[in-house]
C-alpha cells in the first residue's frame, strides 16, 4: 500500500481540534522550581540531620548494609553490589554519587570513626579510589552502635522513592556521629563544615548535659576542649574554637607536627609525622617546590615523602647549612599548607529545618534523641514482653489440666469450635486459646512446666523494669548514660590532636634571612607540662610562682640547663634520654608563670617505645644532687652521683621488676624527705638519709609498704627549705569509671599535717572516702599553691585547704588528670 504525502492530506476542522493555552509567568515559575529544586538538594542531599549526623545517602549505605548482613564478622563484598542495592533500593540519583560517600565512609584520614571497612583501595589525601568494581566492604564495628535497635520501632520508616519499600528517617545513632566525625556540604544558599572530635570527650560532655541540663558552654568545654582531627596535627590558637561552640561558627588553624632531627650526619631536617586536616604530602610538596622557585622560602634543598604502611606519614624537608631550622620551619608553616586554616559552619537539619547550632545546642538534640530512642525501645520491649507473658500464663494453665484440655479439643468438630470451646471452659482469650491449638506434645513434661515458670518469672522481672524506666524521667536519663559509657568504653581511642593557645616564640619576620647555626649559651630553665610539651625560657631567672598566671597546662618538671646544653628526660620504663636544650622553642620573658602553650610536644623531641612514657626531667649537670626515684610497687632509689654515661643517649637507672613502673623522681639532698602516696589514701614521709644511693644497676629498696591490690599514685621530694609551704593535694574515685571522665572528689591539706614514719612501713591516712570511690585516682605533694588542669591542659578549680589530714573531699567540677 503506497504511503499518502502530507500535501494531499485534507485540511483539519478547526472544531476538531482540542488543546488548551495557559499563559504562565516566567519568572514566577521559574521561582517556584529553583525553591523547590533548592529545598531538594537541602533536605535531601546536602545537610545532615543533627540527630544522626548522616546525609540521606550515607544513612541508605549504612541501612542498606545492615539489611544485607554485612555485619563486621562477615566476609566483604563487593563495593559495587552495595551501591547496586542501594541506588535500585533507595538513593536514584547515581552510582558515582553513593560510591563517593562510600569511600568517604571507609577513609581514616577523614572521620574520626570510621562507619565502613574498606578493603582495597580507598584512595589517600593525594589520590581517588579505585574503582567499586575493584574494592570490597562491610560494616565496621561503629557502624552497628548507629544501626542497632532498627527492628525494635526505635525509629519512623518512611517510604522510598517509589513507595515500595521503607527506609528509616533517622539511624537510632548511640554515637554522636555529627560531632564526632564532622561534617561537609554545599547545599543552595547554604553550606556546612563541621570538624571531628574525640568519641570520650563528646559523650562525658553528654553525660554531664544529662546530668545538669542547665549547664553553660564553659562547663561543657571542660571535657570537649577543642576538636580532635583525624590525622593529629596541632591547633593553634583556641578563640576561634569558643566562637564556634557559642554561636555555630569559627575558624581555627591547624598545624604539622614536626621535629628536628639530624637526616645525614652534617645536615639537620625537618621530619613530619602529622599534617593538618585533609592535607596531603604531594600537595606540601608541590608548594615547597612552588616556595622555593618564586624564592620565598630559603634554605630548604630537598623534600621527600618517606610515608610507608610501616612508619606511616614521614615527610623529610631537608636544610641547607648556615640555616636555622626553627625558621625555616616557620618560612614553611606561612608559605605552604603546613599550617591551614579550618572554617566552621555547624549547619545541620533540626527537624527538618536547616540550622546552625553551638556546641550546647548540638548535645542537647543527640542526648533527646537517645532518649526518645530508649524510650521507644522500652515501650516496645514492654509490649513485647506482656504479650509472651500472656502467652505464657496460659499455656500454664494448659499443662495444669492437660486431661481436660485434651478431652476439650478431641470432642471439637473443628479448630474454630476447639478455640472457642477452650475460652470458656478455662477463661482464656483468644491468642492464649490459639497459642494452645497450636502447643507440641514434647512440650508436656514436667520439665516443660519448670522452664515456663522460670520464663514467668524473668518476664514479670523485665516487665516490672522496663515499667519503671518508662515512669521515671530520672532512671531513664541514667539508662541512656550508661549506654553512652558502654559506647565511649568500646569504640573511644586518646586525643591525636594537641591544642595550644598559641604559636609560641617564633622567629620573627627576618627569620626568612640566613640565620647562624650557633646559639649563645646562656643559662635557661627547661620545662616539663602535664600535657607533655617542653621548652625553655629566654633567661635563667627563676619561673615565676606569682604575678600573671598561664591559664593552660601546669608544670612536670623544670631543671635549670643552657641553651646549649643537654638534659635529661626519665621514662616510667627507668631509662634516662638524652635531650639538647637546643631543640627546643625558647618562651618570651615573662613576669608571672610561664605559658607553655608555645611548646614544643615530646613526640617531636624524642621517640619512646611503644607504651612508654615519660615521668619528668632531671638535670644531667656533674654537680646535680642525687635522684631520687619511687616505682609503683613501692620501690625507691637514690641513684649515686657521677652516673650519666658521656657517649650513649639513652641509659637504664634502675632496674625494675616485671610489671613495675617509674611514677615519679626529683633531685634529693640528704636533708629532704621522699613522700609516697599510695591508691588506698596512705601518705608515707621519711627523709632521704634512709635510702642510700645506689649504682645504675641497682634495683632500689622498699620504700612504701602497700596494701593487696594497691600500689603507688605519686612520688616526689619535699625540699626541707620549703617544708612549710608544700601541699598535699588528693583525689578520690571510682576505679570502675572511664579514665579521663570521671568527676573525682578533690582534698588540699598542708603538709604540715602529716607525721613522718620510717622507710618501708604503711604511712598515715590522707583522705576518707566516700561512697562510690575506692581509689586515689590523683595526688600530688609540692610547693603551692596548687593547680590542676584537665586533658587538654585546661584549668580546673581545686577546693580551699582544710586543716583535716583524714577528712573526705569536695567534688570537682570537671575531669582532672594532672596536678602541679
């Protein structure tokens, strides 16, 4: 059949044609699209919910995951099954998309706590992953703590993108996910950028937030002092960081971790083992290069990357001779990423709407999520467990009169009447009649009968429990904090970040000059800081003890030393290392207390082995008094003048038994007194005179004479020129709370008050403990006054001395790890 042409097609009837016109607007629908294109990309892409801290995406992952069984004892799969599954189940917007979110997911360097274990190449700071065909994952074990509890109505399930399916609108998230491995996104008109923090501090903020929810930002940064990066690295500079946690935005600069070392026998480097925050080695490479070639950083000839999986990041800058390599540091931290700057942008979705939230306001939203979540889990298991004990009672009264009920169903003429038959006859409902039809005859013996009875028992047990949590406001708090220790318990890892003030005493301006390698010998003091930075003063005039104080970190230690010279640094392990004063920064002059926020960390400085730590420094001078050591099984030592070897760096003085430690050494004259304080409260002086010095090799003698299961929390040395200005200060609690969180009990004493007793015996009580403490978990015996500080070297307030040698303490009012 030919096919017509259009020309010989008749014309159309105008009647029969039907359309219609709408005359719109352009640029009111143009309006309407882009609000609700930017609402999409907002709530549906961008943002995290601040409950959970997850985007859609990354909540569909960990959903979908855990709806695979891809549990962390299971085997891996393929990566590019998981994003199959969950871009046909879940997410439609492409695959590149939730394989990016994947990998973000499973990379150490960019959270803090990883959700995913990746096997196979998951990309570096420098280079994208591979390809999901050619990676593998599964759940790690984090992830589970935010996916537990999904099948227990802790949660709404909404539908998916074509209402076949359910997915939940949040994750139940018994980590603080948001705060802990931060956040990044650009959404429309809007963006957020949240830094990661440390699981142990975040979740005893939470606790104290539960526990006083009237509490201040300041009483909250008492255990969350500052991020906590996930590659280390150094914050310089802690102002920003408060703005941020008041107002939800701030900024903060981050820093290398870096020390100088000898990389060739003549020619010192500079050796980084830590960069700033999503900084990689071949980018500060890149830049140095850069730097050297436009002549604005001098004296570096060579930098290599050395990072291997053995060693991790090891970043070699190498200086030319004639520099001075604290500047040439400095040229590098002004002109390369070695030192970054951080924004903060707390935007997150707080019931669907986006908003920037502080430091307060993102605790209060995760601690009432966890509520609502263990409430909802308690309701649910309490209808549960009524329903079984329903079951229960009548399957009891079943076995009771198991004739009758058998006589009951045999002269039934069918299921429906045999039900009926039984709800009369023995006052059953109908699931308790159902639940009997459908009994097993194994399960009619005596023994049977036992275990329901046992199941009753513990049912009426749970259900009374879970009734209880659910009427009481108090008790259910307290379920959710201890839920939230059990969390920090399992899954918290120590601080990797160290925080400062500031960036010390830097070179200045002309450092960027050649600077000579020789530096005048002038007398210094060398400082020793809880947290573990040292430094040394400008001068040799005494650290002040009054005027203006630092507000960060107390002192370990000091010795007086030269510029030039050398010190020594006494590890818990009994071995001394050589350090030279040089290497340290120098802190400006000061009137009051010298600020060690310029500092330099000891990782930096010298390297100990794993587990080691270190306990003080002492002076290495020929004419130093003997030191005095004590152990932590009640050993103490005076080492015997004229005992530093001249050619070794490191040296043992003193030899310690299997699993004891060095807790604490000082230089002792003959007419001071040694002071031990032992876990159980017990105070011990006597004079040195009763020790007498010993060789290297020695292994001391007793000291202190300790309880079962007790050992020794301090050690030191009271000059008896100062004898009437030392303080005893002690700190009680519970050895079954989480290092680091607890709020112990604190007592300041003179010393005055305690009697000396000889060598070797129990010593006197130094304080009464109180109702859920059974440990010193703190004390400290020096000249005051006193000062103690949190993890972060923050301040806490002590109480005011009493006059009652056994009395008991004063709660602090936050965490307390070191005294001086």
């Amino acid at each position: 059949m030919a096919r017509r042409s259009a020309s010989s097609r008749p014309p159309l009837d105008p009647s029969e044609i039907n359309e219609t016109i709408i005359d719109i607007d352009v640029a009111s629908e143009m309006e309407g699209s882009f609000l609700e294109y930017a609402y999409s990309v907002i709530y549906a892409r961008a943002l995290p919910d601040a409950r959970d801290g997850l985007k859609p995406v990354q909540r569909r992952i960990l959903f979908q995951m855990a709806d695979m069984g891809l549990r962390p004892d299971r085997a891996h799969v393929k990566s590019a099954r998981v994003v199959g599954e969950v871009m046909g189940k879940l997410h439609p917007h492409g695959d590149t998309a939730i394989y990016d979110a994947l990998v973000r997911l499973a990379q150490p360097f960019s959270l803090r706590l990883p959700l995913v274990d990746g096997h196979g190449n998951f990309g570096s700071l420098d280079d994208g992953p591979a390809a999901p065909r050619y990676t593998e994952a599964r759940l790690a074990t984090s992830a589970t703590a935010m996916t537990t509890g999904l099948d227990e109505d802790v949660v709404d399930f909404v539908p998916n993108y074509d209402n076949k399916l359910t997915q939940p609108e949040v994750l139940p998230a018994a980590i603080p996910n948001l705060l802990v491995n931060g956040a990044s996104g650009i959404a429309v008109g809007m963006a957020t950028n949240m830094a990661p923090h440390n699981l142990v501090e975040v979740v005893a903020a939470a606790q104290h937030l539960i526990k006083h929810p009237e509490a201040d930002l300041d009483a909250l940064m008492r255990f969350v002092p500052g991020p906590d990066l996930p590659t280390g690295g150094k914050i310089v500079g802690l102002d920003g960081i408060r703005d941020a946690y008041r107002t939800g935005r701030g900024s903060f600069r981050t820093r290398a971790t870096a020390r100088i070392e000898n990389v060739t026998p003549k020619r010192k480097g500079i050796v980084f083992t830590e960069l700033p925050y999503l900084v990689g080695p071949e980018k500060v490479i890149e830049k140095i290069a850069e730097g050297v070639k436009a002549k604005k950083i001098q004296g570096v000839t060579n930098a290599t990357d050395l990072t291997d999986r053995s060693h991790g990041l090891r970043l070699v800058v190498e200086v030319k001779t004639g520099f001075n390599p604290e500047a040439v540091l400095e040229q590098l931290y002004r002109y390369t990423p070695l030192e970054d700057s951080f924004g903060i942008n707390n935007v997150a979705l707080v019931e669907g709407q986006p908003r920037t939230l502080g430091l307060r306001e993102l605790l209060q939203v995760w601690v009432a999520h966890r509520i609502d979540v263990v409430r909802r889990r308690s309701a649910y298991r309490l209808a549960k467990r009524q329903d079984r004990l329903h079951l229960v009672l009548g399957l009891l009264v079943a076995i009771v009169d198991i004739d009758e009920v058998i006589q009951v169903i045999r002269s039934s003429d069918d299921a429906r009447t045999a039900r009926a038959r039984l709800q009369d006859v023995f006052d059953l409902s109908e699931a308790q009649a159902e639940y009997i039809l459908e009994l097993q005859l194994r399960r009619l013996t005596k023994f049977s009968r036992i275990e329901l009875e046992k199941e009753q028992e513990a049912l009426e047990r749970e259900i009374a429990e879970l009734a209880e949590i659910l009427a009481d406001e108090a008790r259910l708090r307290g379920v959710v904090s201890s839920e939230m220790t059990e969390v920090a318990k399992t899954y918290g890892t120590p601080r990797r970040t160290i925080l400062l003030e500031s960036a010390g005493a830097g070179p200045s301006s002309s450092a960027a000059t050649v600077v000579p390698l020789e530096v005048e010998d002038t007398p210094c003091w060398v400082l020793f800081s809880a947290t573990g930075l040292l430094a040394r003063t400008a001068d040799g005039s005494v650290p002040g003890r009054s005027g203006s104080r630092a507000a960060h970190d107390v002192l370990r230690g000091s010795v007086l030393a030269s510029a030039r010279g050398e010190v020594g640094l006494l590890t818990n392990r009994g071995r001394v290392v050589r350090v030279s004063v040089l290497d340290l920064p120098g802190l400006p002059p000061t009137d009051g207390a010298p600020s060690l926020s310029g500092g330099v960390p000891l990782s930096e400085v010298v390297a100990l082995d794993p587990g080691e730590t270190a306990v003080t420094i002492v002076s290495l001078a020929p004419d130093a008094p003997s030191l005095a050591l004590g152990t932590a099984q009640g050993v103490v030592k005076r080492l015997a003048p004229g005992e530093v070897p001249s050619n070794r760096d490191s040296w043992d003085v003193v030899s310690l038994k299997d699993g004891d430690v060095v807790v604490g050494a000082a230089p002792a004259e003959d007419t001071d007194e040694l002071v031990f304080v032992s876990s159980d409260a017990s105070l011990l002086s006597f004079r040195a005179t009763a020790v007498r010095p010993q060789g290297r090799s020695a292994g001391g003698m007793a000291g202190i004479r300790l309880a079962a299961g007790q050992e020794v929390t301090f050690f030191g040395v009271v000059p008896a020129d100062v004898r009437d200005l030392v303080t005893v200060v002690t700190v009680a609690g519970s050895s079954d709370a989480l290092p680091g969180t607890q709020v112990g009990a604190a007592k300041v004493t003179p010393y005055e008050l305690y009697p000396g007793k000889g060598r070797a015996t129990g010593g006197v009580r130094a304080q009464r403990f109180l109702k859920g403490e059974d440990r010193l978990v703190l004390a400290w015996v020096g000249e005051g006054p006193a000062r103690a500080v949190g993890a972060a070297g923050q301040p806490v307030d002590l109480p005011a001395p009493v006059e009652r040698r056994d009395g008991s303490g004063v709660p602090l009012p936050g965490p307390v790890t070191a005294i001086g």
